[in-house]
C-alpha cells in the first residue's frame, strides 16, 4: 500500500510549512529515515525524512509553495504499486489544463500488452513518449527505467519530443531573454535543460557606444516570502497589537569586564567553555526575571499569567531573517553551562541546525547589537511574550566619580520595550534597576 508523505507540523502553532527544496526527484529509489525534502517554518528551516523504503512518486509542492500541515504532498511507493486514485491532485505542483493532462496521460500510457515498470510510465508521462514504440530491455520484454530514458534522449537530439525538459530557473531565464528551450541540450540528469544552458546560449551584448546615455540597471527583486514574510507578519501584528513603551538604562560595565576574564582565565586552564559577554548577560537577566516576574508574563485573552519558568531566548541574525534560540531555566544554571548553551545554540543557529523545540518557550528575549557598534536601539517585542530587552555596544565614556573627579569607564546602554497594557513604567523601570547593579557589581546575584 502506497506510504504517504505529509506536510510535518513541528509546533502546536504551525499551521503552514514552505517548500524550500525537494532533495529527492519523483521516480528516485529512496531508504526510510532519509531525508527527501527541506521545509521551512516562521522559526526554523528543517529536513522531512522518508516515512518507508521505496519509491518516491506523486511529489506536491514547488520551492517557496506554502502547503497547511498534514495535506499529502506525496507517496512512497514499493515496485509495481501505483498512486492512488486521488493522488494526481497532489502529485501536480503546477495545475496544468484538463485537456493537455489527458493528451499526455493517453500518449503516455501503455498500449495493450506493453509492459513497463510504474517508474518507467512515470518518466514516459513526464516526457511525453509513447511506450508501444520503445523496445523493453527488461525480463520478458519489459520496458525498464532506463529503455524510457533512451528513448527520452534520442527524442531530445531528434528534436521530435514537444516538451522540453527544464528547470523553473531555466524556464523564467528563457523567457527573460527570449531563447527557444527547443534549441537547447540539457546538460542535466537526463538532459534536463539548466539555467546555464539557458544564459550560455544568450548572444554576448554589443558594446554601446559611447555617444549612447547607459540605460539605469533595473532593481534586483528578492521575493518577500519565507522567513522574510513570516518574521514580518509576527511582528506586525505584535506592534500594532501592544502598546510599546521605551526605557533606557546606561550601566558601568567594569567589574562586569573584570569577572569575565576571571571566568575565561579559569575556563582556559580547566579546558571549559568560553564565556561570552553574552552568556553573563543571560545570566544577569534570569536573576533580575525571577525578581521582577511581571515582566516575565503572557498576556492571554482574560488574564496574565506570570509565568514559573525564565526561558530566555537570545536574537541570532541570519542571512534570510532572525532566528531566536532558547536558553531553557536560565535562572537555575551556572555560568559555565550557560556559556556551553549559548556557544552551542549561536552556531547551530547560523548552521540552520536547530530543531522547533530550541526555539519555542520562550519567556523573555535578548537582542544585542553591540559587536555592530549600535548605541543604542528599540526591539519589537516577540509575540507572546511581554518584553524584549534590545543591548548596545560596551565603549569607553567619561563619566563623574567620587569628589568630582571624571573617570574613563567602559559603559553601556539597555533599551527595554515593554508591553503596556501589562507593565507599567514603574514596574519596567524597577527590572532595570535591577538588572543595572547585577552587571556593574555581579556579587549581587549570590544574595
């Protein structure tokens, strides 16, 4: 019986997964637990694993295609079984008109008493070659996958065949720049047409003279799809939906920097993990939660709920977008397990290795823009979650100290957007205080 592949949901919330790449082909012998197909959600890029060994075939979903979870996008098939009746909806990624469907479904179908194996009429459909005129190689006369693939090649060279195999990319550079893919030899598994083979037969442009004004180049377009679309819809509905307010705070970051090489100094002769500025700060954050636990609070729809774990999620900036690690109990670790947390969640993250479950919980969020060189910045709080804390660059300022004397200290600011509607002021401008004398003197989180 025919194994089907579902769109996989990863989280209680997620109610959509993009397509970013089919891994394997339809038509490819694939082994259970290997991995078919890379989906994309609004907090992680994962791989979907093959639920049973065999066939892949009536494969749905083309890349940056949003599909709901659960829907059928494709089957694993053992050898001889066949789609099932209501697979040709999902197995077309692109509809194509009822008329030509059924035009290559009669050219390509067997004739009576030609036998071809199901991968064999796959490759036959998709190529638009009649199977009564391809001799089997197979037992008995039988058409084999790679009797089909023959016959699909000597069509290519012979220019008979009227649909040509390409990819989307070399589809759209075709149209683009007006060259006929019938004039082209794929140089792609079974001559499939890329887009450098499109691009290569473009005739070289002519040099303008010089008289002739340069025409301005066009803007390049990136698609607002992805992770893009899904961190802008997020935070969107959370800024129009929480009334933000702004408090900044500047700290004396000295003895903060004096108890980080202490710890680096140890780690370094004891072979433990480094300790970043970073992971010091989580800790400092969880300490002044626990203190202050309205700022560490969901808004529901009839009450706040003020929330018994410190899950502090940490901003990691990607190519494509945001990514938000979540350092679980934050409260109840040790600087050094914290430090071997943080190292390891950044990497992974910026790798594209981390599962739903390191992304979710979160009960409070950390953006640090500091190794930019940023002052000083405002962060839109998560949705979900009641504030965000945005942290600038450490730097070098002159400030007043005891008998009017002017010191050089290394100072920096925090910038704590709050949703109003559960903290107020007060409340937000107390966690700071707070915060603020867990970095200038760290001793205070041992009391």
């Amino acid at each position: 019986m025919a194994k089907p592949v579902i769109m996989p949901k990863f989280e209680m919330s997620q109610e959509i997964g993009t397509v970013v790449e089919w891994l394997k082909k339809d038509g490819e012998t694939v082994k259970q637990g290997e991995a078919i197909l890379v989906v994309e959600t609004d907090k992680v890029t994962m791989e979907v694993e093959s639920p049973a060994s065999g066939i892949l075939a009536g494969t749905r979903g083309a890349p940056g295609e949003e599909i709901p979870v659960t829907e059928i996008i494709g089957y694993i098939l053992k050898e001889g079984e066949s789609l099932p009746a209501a697979a040709p909806k999902a197995a077309s990624p692109a509809a194509e008109s009822k008329p030509e469907a059924a035009k290559e479904a009669s050219s390509a179908a067997p004739a009576e008493g030609v036998k071809a194996t199901p991968i064999a009429e796959r490759i036959a459909k998709a190529n638009n070659i009649d199977l009564s005129t391809v001799t089997g190689s197979g037992a008995q006369g039988k058409i084999t996958k790679t009797d089909v693939e023959a016959a699909v090649s000597s069509a290519a060279s012979a220019g008979v065949s009227d649909k040509v195999r390409a990819t989307p990319a070399a589809r759209r550079a075709a149209r683009e720049e007006g060259v006929d893919l019938n004039t082209l030899t794929g140089t792609g598994p079974r001559q499939r047409v890329q887009e450098a083979d499109v691009l290569q037969a473009v005739p070289a442009a002519q040099p303008v003279p010089q008289s002739v004004p340069q025409v301005v180049a066009e803007a390049e377009s990136v698609p607002f799809a992805g992770m893009r679309k899904k961190i802008s819809d997020r935070l969107t509905v959370s800024y129009q939906t929480a009334p933000h307010i702004y408090l900044t705070i500047k700290t004396d970051m000295t003895e903060f920097d004096v108890l980080r090489k202490k710890l680096n100094a140890k780690a370094k002769a004891t072979n433990g993990p480094h300790v970043s500025a970073t992971a010091l700060l989580v800790k400092a954050v969880a300490w002044a939660l626990k203190r202050n636990p309205w700022i560490n609070s969901t808004l529901k729809e009839d009450h706040i709920e003020l929330l018994p774990q410190v899950n502090v999620g940490m901003a990691v900036a990607l190519e494509q977008g945001l990514i938000v690690p979540v350092i679980r109990d934050a409260d109840a670790k040790g600087v050094g397990q914290l430090a071997a947390e943080v190292n390891d969640l950044a990497v992974r993250a910026r790798d594209g290795q981390l599962v739903p479950a390191e992304v979710m919980g979160g009960t409070f969020t950390i953006s640090n823009l500091g190794q930019f060189g940023i002052e000083q910045f405002t962060a839109i709080i998560n949705p979900g979650q009641t504030a965000i804390l945005a942290v600038g660059t450490i730097q070098k300022e002159l400030v007043p100290a005891e008998n009017d004397e002017i010191e050089i200290r290394p100072m920096m600011r925090m910038t704590l957007s709050a949703d109003h509607r559960v903290i107020d002021g007060a409340v937000a401008a107390r966690f700071l205080a707070d915060l603020s004398e867990a970095l200038e003197s760290p001793s205070v989180i041992l009391w």
